[in-house]
C-alpha cells in the first residue's frame, strides 16, 4: 500500500523550526525517548532556563523538567525537580482523591471510569508528575448519577461552576451531562467533574452518543484500584473527540495532543473496532485531525489505512491548516478565536452539511427535511445565540 500523505509540521505549526518549539514537542513524545531527548539536548543548549520558562508558559512544564532530568543537566537540575516534584506532588492528591472515591462507589455497587488524562495518569501512563491537568473527569452510568453526586458531597467535596454562563445546579448539570465539584486539600485546589455522558459535544448528537451502559461494560480494571479505564477503543475515540472539542489549540492546548499520543503507544485499540466506532458516529473529520496532530507533532505511528477513510478533501485541509496555523499550537493562554470564527472554526469539523444543520439548530439529524426548514429558523436563531454564548474563548 502507498504511504498515506498528510500534512507537515509547516503545514499547520505557526514558528515550525524555532528550537524551544522543537524541544518541547521531542519532551512531549512518547516513543523514541533516547533519540527525543538528543533533539532536546542540541535544541536548548544554553537557553534551558529560557525553555523551562517556554515550557510553564505551555503547560508543560512538567514535561520539559522530567526530560531536563533525564539529561542530566546540572545548571538546572534544582530548578527542575522542584518543579516535576511539584506537579507529581499535587498528582498524587488528585489520583489519591480518585481512589478514595472509587472505592467508596464501589461499595455502593457503582462502577467509576476515569476518563482523558485522569485515566492515563492513573492506569497508563508510567510518570503522573508528566500528566498535568487541571481536574479529574469521571464518568458513572446516568441511573446512579445522584447517588453518585450525594457520595461526593458525602467525601467532603462541594458542588461547584467554574463556568461564566451556568450556575451550580444538580439538576441542571444533569440535563446537559455533568456536574462540577471542588475541595481543597491543603494547598491543593481539588476539582473533579462527575458525568454520565462520555463524549458530550456539539459534534455528536446526543441520540448518536454510545450508551454509558455499554461504555461501562466494555470498560477495563486499573490494578490496585477500583477505578476503571475506558475500552482502548472507546478511550482513544473519546480522547479525540476532546481534542477537538478545545478546537485542537484552547487551552489546556498543546499537551491535549498527547493524550492521544500515550494512548496509542501504551494501549492501542484494535483499529478496525476504532474506525467502526467513528464511521458510527459520524465523527471521521474531527477524529482524523486529533489523530493527524498528534503524528505531525509527535510523532504518534497512526497507521496509514486508519488514516485514508477518515481524511476530508484536500481542499478542506488546507483551509484548515491555515486556520489552525494562525491560531497557533502553542501559547494556550492567548486568545485564539473570536466567538463567529469559533463557529466557523467547529463547523468544518462536520463530515456532512445535514450533521451540521442538525447541530446548529439542535434536532435529530432526520428531522431535518428541505420540507421542514422554515420551522427550524426560530430554534436555529436561538441554538445560535446559544452558542455564541456558552463558547468561551
């Protein structure tokens, strides 16, 4: 079979040859350590506090200090074990808070699921103090989601937004698929997201989402605890679907790429399985890009038969490199869309227009007829406000 073409670095990496640039995406990479970490080393000579400070100012921080250590590089060695001691420090009291919950669901026979980062920090991935993120998501079956709320309250966590357009509230947390709490611990600010929808998002309708029950039941023990991981079909679906619901570039920003990376290294899905789900969900332009990015940046081996059935036309994707090239991969605290360009940005993520119709005006996808159109202007008017508003930048 021909090797399956898709874009370079250049393509869609604003600042492509800078070294820092470089040296953070061999630091964040999942394979070929010896070699990734020779690129680092002749990548930052001279400049390691410069890259660190790089480094903190991309969220991963952590990242760059462990491969600092690894080299062995004495000027800032201090520098860099406080900080990779400080990100595992507050990683073990989110994992810690996620075992103590899980074992209490589970004497109440609910299964928890740790999802996204949480779960590759807890079951995959070797080193938490690389895994920096800013909560734990955790995914419960809908039918004993408010048990699970009251254990959480019960645990001595206390329900929270973090959100600029919604209040906190169970039942309303519930009707869109999950709810927020925090605690603190210490210096620590703990907050987990309870949900019982997977892959909520704008780029699925909910009637096409699979089912948390099945979810649930396809879903893998972590040894040592009881939280459990998602399929690594269904895992790497979702994580990719996340990617793309932060439009690959939103903060938490480029670390979000290597959620997929460290999936497909350290537990790879049956791929066949994988593309079924995909094509199911009618999610093949979303997904290839979350893939894509993490084989340009990464280096993340996606084989070329995953990737020729999911590709949009090349005239797509040049629009969209040069969309994502102007927002630029790195720098997650800058603004990178304006709410309209958001929109726009999101709406070519859509495998079809009919999909697209049916999100922007939130109907089932077979209710939208060339027949009905007129009476889906007034929820489309609507829909649209709606997510001008939601959208946070």
């Amino acid at each position: 079979m021909a090797q399956f073409s898709f874009p370079n670095q250049e393509a869609v990496l604003r600042n492509a040859s800078d070294p820092l640039r470089q040296a953070s995406l061999a630091a964040m990479a999942a394979t070929n350590r010896a070699q990734n970490l020779e690129l680092v080393r002749r990548g930052i000579r001279g400049r390691e506090d410069e890259w660190l400070d790089f480094a903190e100012r991309n969220r991963i921080g952590s990242i760059a200090a462990h491969a600092l250590l690894d080299l062995g590089h004495e000027a800032t060695h201090d520098r860099a074990k406080e900080l990779h001691e400080r990100e595992r420090g507050r990683m073990d009291v989110l994992l810690d808070e996620l075992d103590t919950l899980a074992e209490r669901l589970d004497r109440e026979g609910i299964q928890l699921v740790a999802l996204k980062n949480a779960g590759i920090a807890r079951g995959i991935f070797p080193c938490a103090g690389c895994c920096p993120m800013g909560d734990i998501d955790v995914l419960v079956d809908r039918s004993r989601f408010r048990e699970a709320h009251a254990l959480l309250l019960e645990q001595g966590f206390h329900l929270r937004t973090r959100s600029q357009v919604e209040a906190a509230d169970l039942e309303e947390g519930f009707k869109h698929g999950g709810t927020e709490y925090h605690k603190k611990i210490g210096d620590h600010e703990v907050w987990f997201e309870l949900q019982w929808r997977a892959v909520a998002g704008r780029l699925i309708q909910p009637d096409r989402e699979p089912a948390t029950s099945t979810l649930l039941e396809r879903s893998v023990p972590i040894d040592g605890t009881k939280v459990r991981l998602l399929s690594p079909a269904d895992n790497l679906l979702q994580v990719a679907l996340h990617t793309a619901k932060h439009s690959y570039v939103r903060a938490p920003g480029l670390r979000l790429h290597t959620d997929v990376d460290r999936l497909v290294q350290f537990a790879p899905p049956e791929w066949s399985e994988f593309l079924g789900l995909v094509e199911g969900l009618r999610v093949k332009t979303a997904v290839y890009w979350s893939l894509v990015l993490a084989g340009i940046l990464l280096g993340t081996p996606i084989p070329d038969e995953v990737l020729a059935p999911l590709a949009p036309s090349q005239a797509r994707q040049r629009v969209f490199c040069a969309w994502l090239r102007r927002a630029d991969l790195f720098e997650p605290d800058e603004v990178k869309f304006s709410r309209l360009e958001m929109i726009g940005f999101h709406s070519v993520l859509f495998d079809d227009p009919v999909d697209l119709v049916a999100s922007a005006v939130g109907v089932r996808r077979e209710e939208v007829r060339w027949a009905g159109l007129p009476g889906l202007i007034r929820p489309g008017i609507s829909r649209s406000w709606d997510l001008l508003r939601r959208y946070q930048i």
